[in-house]
C-alpha cells in the first residue's frame, strides 16, 4: 500500500479507535464510512472539472449534512439512510436496511469533518481502492465481530486469478462475493497493460460489464458495491445483488465463477413458533438442476457453481474437507462432478491463512462440459500446500511467495503438460472413482512433526495448530448436534 493509502487508513482508523468507546464496532465503523464516502464523492461529482448531474435526491445529500449540528444533525442523517435505501441501483444497495450507530452528535460531526477534508474523487482508483481495502482488512482481522469470514486472503485470491486468466469480454461471477476481493483481483488482472492491450469497448465493458455479484448480508453486499465503485466498477447499477444465491438457478451463464462461500455447514432459517421460541430449520433446496438435494450448504454451492457456468466455463471454489471426503449427497455430488466437469486440479490450502479459526479448506479447479458418455476428468492433480507447512494469521501470515511453487506446478499456459513434484501428484480418474466414497481427501507426503520431535515447530505455531484442531473438531460436533437435533 502506497504511503498516502496507509497514512489516510491510519487517520480513519484512528478515529474508529475514538468511537469504540462507545460501542461501535470496527464493522459498524466501516459501514457508516461507506454512506459517507460515497455521500462525499458523489457531491464532489457536481462540482467542476467534473459537472456531472447530483445521483442524490435534493435534500438527502453532503452539503445538507455540513449545514447541520447537533440532534438536528444526527435526525437528519437518519433520514438520510431511510431514504437513500429505497432508492434503486447502487444507492440502494449502499444504504439498503442503513442504520445509524453513532449516536453522539458531536462524534459524528467530526467523523463528516474527516471525511470532507480529503477530496476523493481527485485520488487515484488505485488510492482509494487501497484505502477501503486497508480499512476491510482491519475489519477482518477483529476476530470478535466474525467480519473475516468474508475477507478470502488476498495472496489466495491473487494466485487463485493467476492461474484462471480472465480474459476481456469474460463474464465472471462470484455468487458468494463478501467484500468482492475475487472480482477485484480479476478485474486488475485484465486491466492490467502487461496481461492486455484493451480498447475502448473493452474498457467499457470490463467497467459495467464484466462482474457479477451476490451475498445474502446487507452489509456485506454494501462493503462490497463501495469497494467495487472505489475501484472503478460498475455504474447507476450495481453489479451486486442482495439474497440467497441458492434459492434458484437465476438463468445467467458466466465464463468464469471465482468464489469463496461461507464455511458454515448448513444454511438455516430462524423459525418462532407458537409460544415464542425460536427455532433454528435447515434449508433445503429443491432444485432441478441440483445432482442431489441437501442441507450440506457447500455441496449446495458447489452444484450452484456448475449451474451458473457457460459450457467450457471455467470456476474455481474454495471447499472445506468434508466436500472431499463426506458420503450420501457428497459422494453423490463427486461423482456426477468427476463425469460431466473436467475437475482437473485440487489446491490443498494449509490451515491458519482464515480469519475464521479451525478451517482446513482447499480450492477446487473444474470446467463444465457437454453430456458425454466418456467421462471428462481424466487426471486429477493435487498440490498439497498443507502437510508441513505452518501458517498463523499475525507472525507468520500466508504470502503470494509461498504460492509460487503452486502456480508454476499449474502451468496456466499449458495445463495439459504437467508433471509430478514431490508436492504435486496426480491421480486418474479410474483410481478416484474406485476410492471409498469417491474421497478426494488424499494425502502422501510425511508428517514430519509426528516423526521426530525434535522437528516439532516453535510453541506459537504449535499451540496455533492445537487450536486449529480444536476448532474444528468443535465444528464437526456442532454439526453432529444439528443432524441430531434435525432428526
């Protein structure tokens, strides 16, 4: 991050630290941010070299918060965010079901004065997209408020898109955007002068275009539009939708699917019954497009992926182990995956790189075929990125370095001419098939911590690991509970 960015995050955060005395979290902070900004910079619009016709109802805008002090200010910013979230496009996804959370008028006053004494729209993209990225970072990194569960890491992400090589005039969709770290990377990565020469329509439609978004939080989907908009992306509509990705196929085919959905198990809704308990209810989906009909929420989203792409569109999921290994639906699920995609590489991730502890999760590389016969995966190859290597979110945090070996294994300009390393093996499709349960969960390489002890790794990572373990073993009960309960 330039030292402009940093500078400015510092400023902002600093102030964040200010009102967390009075209970504001570091995700409510974040969020009353983005209606300023966005607020600021579509005033700065009107303005000259620009000239550009106020997108904010006369009333609702900047200089009506400016002119205000006092409880006649902070009404009047409630007013605002009621009324901006029935708006359509972007305004409303922005302030959609907005609150305000600072309830100190004097302490929003100075947080409108923040924001009004740098001219926005006169940053670069580049600047200001770092700044909101710096500012969802440390989000992220405030383990209480679960905020990471939508922050994929950004060395994952850049690999990830490395690899895919979206190209100009691609559709690209992430039906599980969070704050839409996935459709940035690939949007910079086909900006990028190095990667393509575009022209003006390219540009044009690389801008309004190319992405396509859905998270079910509203104030996820209004993190994501504002960084989305901060990088250049999107216009009057936003590329952004709110709601259940998994209700129903929504009919659009895209080339490439980049996704991360969320790591909860099952997808539930909260049901009060007749004498005012509430319940929990898992969700299943009845879809005709679904190889088989689950609460399992990632083979829900695995299948939704395979749905949403064109024929030889290309996805690429982060799945958590029990994808991999797990039987009925799952196994079910592999199957049909193994027949009807080319499911050509598995990227073992290594634990202690999520914000959400006790994950061991992967990333899962297939394209959509024709019906056939003849199944299409032939070889699966897998990188194991996790036996051996320790990872922690603060002293020894996951680098784009550490996925170099990954990327070149890969080999994004010939995939089909590979070969083995001691990390990267591959396994025909007659030798999966024949696996219990058509389990993926494969490893080879030697745990050399249960060897020797003398190559147990320093305490930090250890007691990092344990609980990692920990973590997840408490997950694996809670879903045994929740099958029980369901039953």
């Amino acid at each position: 991050m330039a030292n402009e960015s940093a500078t400015i995050v510092q400023r902002l955060w600093n102030y964040c630290n200010v009102l967390r005395d009075d209970g504001l979290s570091y995700g409510d902070y974040v969020e009353q941010l983005t209606h300023l900004l966005f607020l600021k910079m579509a005033d700065e619009q009107t303005k000259p070299p620009f000239n550009k016709p106020s997108t904010i109802p006369m009333g609702y805008d900047w200089q009506s918060l400016l002119e205000r002090e006092g409880d006649d200010l902070e009404v009047h910013y409630r007013h605002i965010l009621e009324t901006l979230g029935k708006e359509t496009g972007m305004l409303g996804v922005i302030f959609r079901k907005s609150q305000n959370k600072i309830q100190d008028p004097a302490k929003l006053k100075r947080l409108i004065m923040l924001t009004n004494d740098e001219t926005w729209v006169g940053l670069g993209i580049d600047v200001k997209g770092d700044i909101y990225e710096g500012l969802l970072q440390k989000n992220a990194e405030d383990t209480k408020s679960g905020a990471g569960q939508y922050f994929t890491p950004r060395p994952l992400i850049r690999a990830v898109v490395d690899v895919m090589r979206p190209e100009p005039g691609m559709a690209i969709c992430d039906p599980a955007c969070g704050t839409g770290g996935f459709l940035l990377v690939a949007h910079d990565y086909i900006a990028n002068p190095e990667h393509y020469q575009l022209d003006t329509d390219q540009k044009k439609f690389l801008k309004s275009g190319t992405f396509k978004g859905t998270d079910i939080v509203d104030n996820v989907a209004r993190l994501c539009v504002m960084n989305l908009y901060l990088h250049g992306i999107g216009g009057d509509e936003s590329p952004i939708e709110v709601g259940d990705s998994l209700v129903s196929d929504p009919g659009d085919r895209f080339d490439m699917v980049l996704t991360n959905p969320p790591f909860g198990k099952k997808s539930s809704i909260t049901i009060v019954n007749g004498v005012g308990k509430a319940d929990k209810e898992s969700l299943i989906y009845e879809r005709p497009d679904f190889w088989s009909t689950t609460s399992n929420k990632q083979l829900n989203f695995l299948q939704h992926v395979k749905t949403l792409l064109k024929m030889n569109g290309k996805a690429a999921i982060v799945v958590p182990d029990n994808v991999l290994f797990e039987g009925g639906a799952g196994e079910t699920v592999r199957r049909k995956l193994l027949h009807e995609c080319d499911v050509h590489t598995l990227l073992r991730l290594p634990t202690g790189i999520f914000y959400a502890q006790g994950v061991k999760a992967n990333v899962l590389f297939f394209d959509r075929k024709p019906a056939s016969e003849k199944p299409w995966t032939e070889k699966l190859w897998i990188y194991d990125l996790r036996t051996n290597k320790h990872f922690t979110l603060k002293t020894s945090p996951l680098q784009y370095e550490d996925l170099q070996d990954f990327i070149e294994c890969y080999n994004p300009e010939d995939r089909f001419n590979r070969e083995e390393k001691e990390r990267f093996k591959a396994f025909a499709y007659d030798e999966l098939i024949q696996r219990d349960k058509v389990s993926l969960d494969i490893f080879w390489l030697k745990d050399e911590s249960l060897e020797d002890s003398e190559n147990l790794p320093d305490p930090d990572t250890l007691a990092a690991d344990i609980t990692e373990s920990l973590e997840s073993a408490l997950e694996q009960f809670r879903s045994i509970h929740e099958d029980l309960n369901g039953d």
